[in-house]
C-alpha cells in the first residue's frame, strides 16, 4: 500500500510541474503573440482554463496526502490519545465515503456532458472539466484507505 501511494504521489508532482509548465508557456506564448506580433491565438487562454482546472484538483490530492490540510484542533487536542485516533478514524472514513459520491457522480456527470462543446476556439467537450474531479476521489480515496491501514497497523504516515 505504502508503494502505491509513493507511486500515485510521484505521478501528482510530475503532473502538476508538467500543466503549470504548460500554463506558463501558452500564456508566454499568447503574450508574444498578441503584443508583438499583434495578432492573439484564440486557444492559449481557454486551454490554460482547463489546465489550471487539472492542476486545482491534482492539488488538493497532494495537500490531502501531505495532511496539509487547514484543521481546527482546539476540540479533538482535549480528548485522550484514544478518542483522537476514533475520531481520526472517522473523518478517514468520512473522506471515503464523501468523496466516492462525488466520484461516483462525477462519473455520472461526464457521460451527460460528453456531447457538449464548452470551448469557442477548442474542439473539448465540458466532460473534459469534470474528469480532474473524478481523478482526484480517486486519489483522495486512496490517501484515505492508506491513512487508516497506518492508523490500524501503527504505520507512519509520511510518504515523501
């Protein structure tokens, strides 16, 4: 388990360096082309919006993993070392099952999307935007079923 999570946390860094490359270079290049050669490309702008769409949600299933997450502890700090792993646990749990119905409806979500063009310049349909959200619970999901096996096995949790 511990192998697969090292893996899929890899594979978000790689990806997230590769689409903000990408954002940086198709902004760089609309920016040339617009001022100095006075004529805009009409896809740069609209294919940063997807891309940053991508790396939002490739984000937030590295923050969940890292457990860099903002968490108000003034409550669960009071409780005893037992309590605090229950209600670990739970939110663990929570995460699960949360972010498998956004999963499962995001899924859902893309097939009635499928026929419908979101872009003037790009020939994507809006499933294209709705994908990063499927592939993040999945992500989440994952961080969250490698959270409690640590918790139950007296794991740690730190990946990198």
């Amino acid at each position: 388990m511990h192998r697969l999570v090292k893996i899929l946390d890899a594979l978000e860094i790689g990806w997230s360096l590769v689409l903000l490359v990408s954002i940086l270079s198709m902004m760089t290049l609309q920016i040339i082309c617009r001022y100095l050669f006075k004529s805009p490309l009409k896809w740069p702008e609209e294919l940063a919006v997807l891309l940053a769409c991508y790396l939002t949600f490739v984000g937030v299933s590295l923050v969940h993993r890292r457990q860099g997450h903002m968490a108000f502890t003034i409550l669960v700090d009071r409780f005893s070392d037992g309590w605090q792993k229950t209600l670990d646990l739970s939110v663990h749990i929570l995460t699960i099952l949360v972010f498998g119905a956004i999963g499962f409806t995001s899924i859902q979500l893309q097939q009635m999307q499928s026929n419908f063009l979101y872009f003037a310049a790009l020939p994507i349909t809006k499933n294209y935007f709705t994908l990063p959200v499927t592939i993040c619970s999945g992500s989440v999901i994952i961080n969250s079923v490698y959270f409690i096996y640590a918790d139950l096995f007296k794991r740690e949790k730190k990946i990198w």
